[in-house]
C-alpha cells in the first residue's frame, strides 16, 4: 500500500508549478507569443499615490488589511474608504496589526499586510515584523513616512523604520517617487511570498502618497540578483537517499519549512516509504499527524523522551525546513553526536550554520521531498533498504516508558494541562489553535494531538508574549467559518487584549482561554529550578490588602470590551463551559481558566546542557543505557 501510495504521488502532475503556487500575487514576466491571448495590457490612469497604493494592494489580492491612521499615512486612508475591495480591520495598537496579519497570512496561505503611520507608529510594527522575520511569515508591513524634504530633519513623528527593520526584514523600500508606488507593492509582494517566505517593509512619503501621476499597471519587476533556488540539485538527492537505505537509526527531523512548502502530503508518502521515525519541532505541529504510528512527537527543550531520544541516538538526521535551533539541540556540541547529517532547506544560509550538512540540499521542501521519494524508490527497486526493526524496538519502549503526562494537583486546583487537553478534545482537529509564549503555549504543543498541517499558530523563533489575541484575530478573519481557539497566559493576554474590542465591533468571534495561574509562569517556574524559588517580580496577583480582589478581573475586562466572559476554577465545569463558549459564535469569548499556581512543564532540558540531560520531572530522568 504504501507503494501505491508513492506511485500515485508521483505522478508528473503531482508538484504545481512555482507560478501557480503564487496564485494570487502578481508576478510579472513577457508574453511568449504576440498573440492577443498573451498579450500584455497595460492600461494607464491618473491618480495619486495614495490611490496608486490602494490600487495596488487590489490588484495583488489583498483582501484584508490591519492598521490604524495616523498623519504621514492619512493620505491613504481617503481612497482606501472608497475601495470595494478592501476590508480595512482598525486596530488598537499597530503590533496587533502586525500579529493580526501574521494570524492571516497562515491560514490563507496569503500575504498579510498591516499598516501604521510614521514614527511611532511605525515602531509599533517592529516586534511583530521581527516575530514574522523569525517564523518565516509572509507579510507586508505599510508605514506613511514623513515628507520627502523632511527625511533626516528629526521632523515630528519622524523615524527611520527602513533602517530600523533592515536586520528583520527579507527586504524594505524607502519609496519618496509616487510613480514607484505600484511596482514597489508587487516587488514587495513578490518578494515576501517566494524562496523562504518573511516580511517585507514598504515606508512611503507623505509627498508621495499626495502625489499625482500617470499610474501605470501590471508593472515590470526589477529585482535583479533575486531567483530563490527551489529545484534540489538531483546528485544530492540521490546521495542522502543512498544514506537513507544505509541507515540503521535515521530519523526525519521536520521543521516548519515542511508547512511552509505545502509538503505535508509529500512527507508522509516519503515517512511511510523508508519507515523511518519523525519528530516535528514547534513550528512543524501537524506536517504529521500526531496520531500517525511513525510520528514520535516534538524534540527540543520540552519534548517528548521519545523524540529528543531519537535525536540524541541517531545515526542520520534527514532534516527537512529545520534550521537546527537551539530550543531543539540544547547544547550544539552535545546534539546527535553520532548522525550524519542531510539538511534541506529553500535558505541556504541555514545550511551548516549551526550544524555541518554532510549532505546539503537547497530547494523547496515541497520538491526536495517528492524528489527524495523517486530516488528512495529508486533505491529499493535495487535491492537498497533499510531494516530499521532494532530501532523502532528502542523507540517504541522509550515511547511506552515515558509518555507525556501530568500530575492532578493534590489540592483539588484546577489543573492547567487538563485544561487545554479538554479544549483540544471538544473543539477537535478542524479548529484553529493560537497560542501566546511560556507554560500554556508548551502545554498547547503536548497535549492538543493535531492531525492536519497548519492548525497550530504560536511565536516560536522569537516567543512574542502578546501574540496570542491577534493573531487569533487574524486567523478568524481569514477563516471566518472556522473555529479559533486563542490560549493565552495571564501575562501574555495583558500585552494586547486591548483586540478584544475590535474582535466585538468588528464581528470576530475568537475564543480566548486565559491559563490563569497568577503568574508569569515559565519565568517562575526557572526561578523554582534555577534561583532557589526567588520569586522576584514574577506574581501578577494582589497582595496584602488587595490579596482578595482579582486585578484585572478577566471576566469584567472582557464584558466591558463587549466579550462573552466566563470563568471556571474547577475540572468537573471545565467541559460544560468549553462547551458553552463552542455555541456561541456570534461575540468574542473569553474564559478566565483559574488554574494551580505551580504546574510545570516537563519533560525538560534546561538551557545550556545536552539534550542527554532532560528531566522528566524535578529531580528525574530517563534511563538511557538500553539505547546507547
């Protein structure tokens, strides 16, 4: 079965062409033949910038944009009032916008645009912009800047957003020429959307946006030096595959280029093909499904054994859109000490920055792993396969022996992972999950199974607190008709819940569960392991005199946003009120999810030490020796 299965992968048609996975996005190249079905029309029109840009974003396939006004960008926002187009999501605060339109471009496969207005505005873009950066993210991020003639003066509202972004950004364009303004917005979408997708900043003059001159449209790119590889190069191909079947302890070490590419298809035809095990890091949640029998889990800090095991006692690591970060390797010179190495990624500066490529292979995921596949194929038609029976009788028993799992706390306090295991089973595999930074967003990882590829969202490179609401914002506004789940800490919700209002005035109806444990608990639970439990400035709850009020009281914060707000403290009401937020979906949702105070995440292996030493509780680890 599984051959057929390659097989019928395999057929010529199988890989869409790099055009057509821009669908979508302007992308300009010459007509073939002068024939008028191949002729290019271009068609002219006077306007200004302001309607240039407008323009632009239409004609690229922008449906939804997330900003605020303010002076520099004001211009824009007159012709953006009259689009047809264009729906316009007014934040209340420019990172919001910049998350919301990372929330949408991962769930529409699109490029999410935000824009923001000069100086502060612009600044208020960075952190998302840099989170986008790290996660790979496709986005646009617009910023009005101030007048051409003003443009180094320290004019009021000015800031060098260009130069600020340029370490986090793919790419960003100054543009003081309104006759710039179309082709830099298809450059940008261009840009941002092809090779190893990320955020691309367009900061555009005042003068220019109140410009007028003679538009001109579709527009020829001029990006020269820019041709992202995404063919593999076959020789290397053939040689990781000759690895593959060599092998007697591989593993598919999978990361979030997988998603990125659309190879979750692809990986699985080439996982069941060689049998080997497959680990998906933080970014990878769902390439394979959780339940899938080869699936061993996620590796890295808070792991499962089974995975970081895998890992650590490999002989050949196939790494697929991974970039060997170091949450995944602990210590570097500790990591897999004994495998060899395949890295393939569409970034080859990725490739050997962290760990030496044996065998190196730049290219799309999506094509390397679908080439990979002929070429294993290829391998076993001549008697080449591997026997990886002794390696799944050590996984398996790793896999048996430790488990994910969790403590009831002996109080009778609501426990966190119980939680967020309870929203993963009611509201099932078709939802969306976006999770914040810290315990709940681990928590989220281990113990939600997912089985489609895409359905979970959560800052990884860059660990944003504050991006959970947003881009959960985001996400329903790109699938309205499906279910999102936002899991937020305490700490992180009161970053950016301000969104809560525009979710209720602007008709988007997320549901946010607030792991309420009083603190900021990933810090605290370091200061338990690490400081002696010195719990400096980690409590978020009253003290003294105020030790019995709740500040903020979540579910008056969320009534006065004009949200549903409910709150549960005990595990025999945590169904029924999931189930009370899954039936309404006509308002936001937000449950207060008042949970022990001293939960932690485990497995855990601390910073700066091998992978070798994870811990699966204080003071507890794994016997090792039967796999060495």
């Amino acid at each position: 079965m599984v051959g057929a299965r390659a097989d019928q992968a395999l057929r010529p048609a199988r890989l869409p062409s790099t055009a057509s996975r821009r669908r979508g996005f302007f992308v300009a190249r010459r007509a073939k033949t002068h024939s008028p079905r191949n002729r290019r029309i271009m068609t002219t029109e006077q306007m200004t910038g302001a309607q240039a840009l407008v323009r632009a974003l239409e004609n690229v396939g922008v449906d939804t944009v997330f900003g605020i006004p303010g002076g520099a960008i004001l211009p824009a926002y007159d012709p953006l009032f009259d689009s047809k187009k264009l729906r316009h999501v007014l934040v209340r605060h420019e990172q919001g916008a910049g998350h919301a339109a990372q929330g949408y471009a991962m769930v529409t496969g699109k490029v999410g645009v935000c824009m923001a207005t000069s100086g502060p505005g612009a600044t208020n873009l960075v952190t998302a912009i840099s989170d986008a950066y790290m996660d790979s993210v496709p986005i646009v991020a617009i910023t009005g800047q101030v007048a051409s003639s003003l443009i180094g003066t320290d004019g009021f509202q000015e800031a060098d957003i260009a130069g600020i972004t340029m370490p986090i950004t793919k790419h960003n364009f100054l543009v003081t020429d309104a006759a710039d303004i179309g082709r830099t917005i298809a450059e940008a979408f261009h840009i941002a959307s092809t090779g190893r997708p990320g955020p691309v900043l367009v900061d555009i003059a005042k003068d220019a946006l109140q410009a007028t001159f003679e538009f001109e449209w579709p527009v020829q790119l001029q990006l020269p030096g820019y041709r992202p590889v995404t063919r593999p190069h076959s020789k290397q191909v053939r040689e990781a595959a000759r690895l593959i079947v060599g092998a007697r302890r591989p593993v598919l070490y999978v990361g979030g280029g997988v998603l990125k590419a659309g190879a979750s298809a692809e990986l699985k035809v080439l996982a069941e093909l060689t049998g080997a095990p497959v680990v998906t890091t933080l970014m990878a949640k769902g390439a394979l499904p959780d339940s899938h029998p080869l699936h061993m889990g996620m590796p890295g800090m808070h792991g499962s054994v089974g995975a970081v095991g895998a890992l650590q006692r490999a002989d050949l690591l196939v790494t697929l859109g991974a970039r060997f970060d170091d949450r995944v390797t602990g210590k570097l010179d500790g990591f897999a000490p004994h495998a060899k190495v395949v890295h393939a990624d569409i970034d080859p500066a990725e490739i050997s920055k962290n760990r030496h490529a044996d065998v190196p292979i730049v290219g799309d995921a999506r094509e390397v792993i679908a080439d990979l596949i002929v070429a294993v194929q290829n391998e076993h038609e001549q008697g080449n396969k591997g026997d990886y029976t002794d390696w799944w009788r050590q996984l398996d028993a790793w896999r048996e022996t430790y488990p994910l799992g969790y403590d009831t706390p002996e109080d009778g306090s609501l426990s966190p992972q119980y939680v967020i295991e309870r929203i993963g089973r009611i509201a099932g595999p078709d939802a969306y999950y976006v999770a914040g930074v810290g315990q709940h967003q681990m928590w989220a990882a281990q113990f939600i199974k997912y089985e489609r590829p895409g359905a979970f969202l959560n800052s990884g490179g860059a660990g944003t607190m504050g991006y959970a609401v947003p881009a959960a914002m985001g996400a329903k506004a790109g699938a309205p008709d499906t279910t999102v789940w936002a899991i937020d800490g305490d700490g992180c919700f009161q970053m950016t819940n301000q969104e809560l209002a525009t979710c209720a005035i602007e008709g988007i109806p997320v549901k946010v569960a607030v792991i309420n444990n009083g603190n900021l608990g990933m810090v605290r639970q370091w200061q338990t392991l690490f400081y002696n439990e010195r719990y400096s400035n980690t409590g978020l709850k009253p003290q003294a005199e105020h030790a019995a009020k709740r500040i903020p009281d979540f579910v008056k914060l969320a009534e006065a946003y004009g949200c549903v707000g409910l709150r549960c403290d005990k595990a025999e009401d945590v169904d029924e009120v999931i189930n009370k937020a899954m039936e309404i979906n006509d308002a936001p949702v937000v449950i207060d999810f008042v949970v022990h105070e001293d939960a932690m995440v485990w497995p855990m292996v601390a910073a700066g030490t091998a992978n070798d030493d994870i811990k699966i509780a204080r003071d507890m680890a794994p016997e090792w020796e039967n796999g060495d």
